[in-house]
C-alpha cells in the first residue's frame, strides 16, 4: 500500500531525475531506463545521487549506481537508506 509519505517521496524523487536529465516529467517512467532511453551518462548518474542524498539527508554508497537504472530502481534506493538511518 502506497502512503502519502511514500506518494511524496516518488514525487520529489522524480522532480530530481527530471531536472538533472532535463526531462518533463511525462518523459520518466518508472521502468525507462536513464542510460539506454535518456542518454544519462555516469556523470549524471553520480549528480543524481548526489542530489538525493541532500535532499532527503541520506548517504547512498557509489556501489548502489548499479541499482539506480530507473525510478522504480532510485525510489528503492533512497527508500532503504532512509529506513537505515
């Protein structure tokens, strides 16, 4: 069951992504792939960590990159380093 929290927390995950990629937001799923379909490079994959961890006060370790392909797979990511804290 998706919470208001979990709701805003997809949202502003998304607002991050987009803007760092420069994309609308009707351009991300949670499923496109930021390399493959938005021509991401591993710089800014490494500002979208980045961005995360300052915006929801979490550290995401580097090793984590392999994971964070695409919003459903960054949504995870942010979501375990929050519960971790």
């Amino acid at each position: 069951m998706t919470t208001a929290v979990d709701t805003a927390r997809m949202t502003r995950i998304k607002e991050i992504v987009c803007d760092i990629l420069e994309l609308e937001e009707d351009e991300v799923t949670e499923t496109s792939l930021f390399s493959e379909d938005h021509d991401a490079d591993s710089l800014r994959a490494i500002e979208i960590l980045a961005s995360l961890e300052k915006a929801f006060g979490v550290v995401i370790d580097q090793a984590e990159l392999t994971r964070m392909v695409n919003l459903a797979g960054v949504y995870e990511v942010v979501t375990e380093s929050i519960e971790a804290r």
